[in-house]
C-alpha cells in the first residue's frame, strides 16, 4: 500500500494499489485522494495495467527531475483522468532497464499496461499536457 498526504487536512492514508481499481479517500475528512505513487521493480507491472497512467522515472541526482517533480506532483492532485507514479531508476534498476531508460527525467505514458509514448526532459507543464491528450486522449474531470 501507498501512502498520500490529504491536501486538505493534513492526514496521511494508505490507499489501495491502482491495480486495485478502488478510489481512494481520506480516512479524516473524506476527501477523494489524488496524488503520485512510488512504484517499484514489485509492484511496477500491476500498478499500471489498468487504465491511463504517467511514470516519471527520475534519480535524486538529477537537477532536471528536481525541475520537474512539482510540475508532476500538481498534475497528478488536479488530474482524475489519468493517474501519476513516480519510479526512481537507481533504486529499480530492473524496471528501468526493461523500458530502456537513457536519459532523465523521462516520462513514459501507459493505456491499460501497454506503452502510448514518451517524454525526455525537463519540459514546461503545457507539453506534458498536450502529451497525455496526445497519448492517453483522456478527458479532463
């Protein structure tokens, strides 16, 4: 299980994984939770398999993913039609290697576990949304 931070009132809940298909809300004020995930080499495959989903895979080294990660974090609190997860490529290597990660940050765009499209860098918020319209061709809600 994850845990995400309420934006409302501070608590921290454990949600189910996506996979799951459950909707997540707050334990304290009821809220409906949106936020990224950490997905990892275990749970990677499972957690995206089911509807339109954005990694980021990113490394804390990386100035650029620094950049980015707010721009990422406020899309994923915002967005309901697509769902955000974040995958730090020293720590699951195996998973990085298997999408042949070269160069961070790196956003990689998934429908129901099978790859849409990528994009490499640190780019501005407009074309990451432009790119999960292209992609995911979500509707905003």
């Amino acid at each position: 299980m994850d845990v995400i931070r309420c934006p409302k009132c501070g608590q921290a809940n454990r949600v189910p994984p996506l996979a799951s298909g459950k909707r997540a809300i707050c334990g304290k004020c009821k809220m409906p939770l949106r936020g990224t995930v950490t997905l990892r080499d275990a749970n990677f495959i499972e957690t995206i398999a089911r509807g339109a989903f954005v990694v980021d895979f990113w490394a804390a080294w990386c100035g650029p993913c620094r950049v980015i990660a707010p721009v990422i974090d406020a899309l994923a609190k915002e967005r309901s039609d697509v769902h955000f997860g974040k995958l730090n490529i020293d720590e699951n290597p195996r998973t990085a290697s298997a999408f042949g990660v070269q160069g961070i940050p790196l956003l990689i765009f998934f429908r129901d576990g099978v790859e849409a499209g990528r994009v490499v860098g640190a780019v501005p918020r407009a074309q990451i949304e432009t790119a999960i319209d292209r992609y995911l061709g979500t509707v905003r809600a």
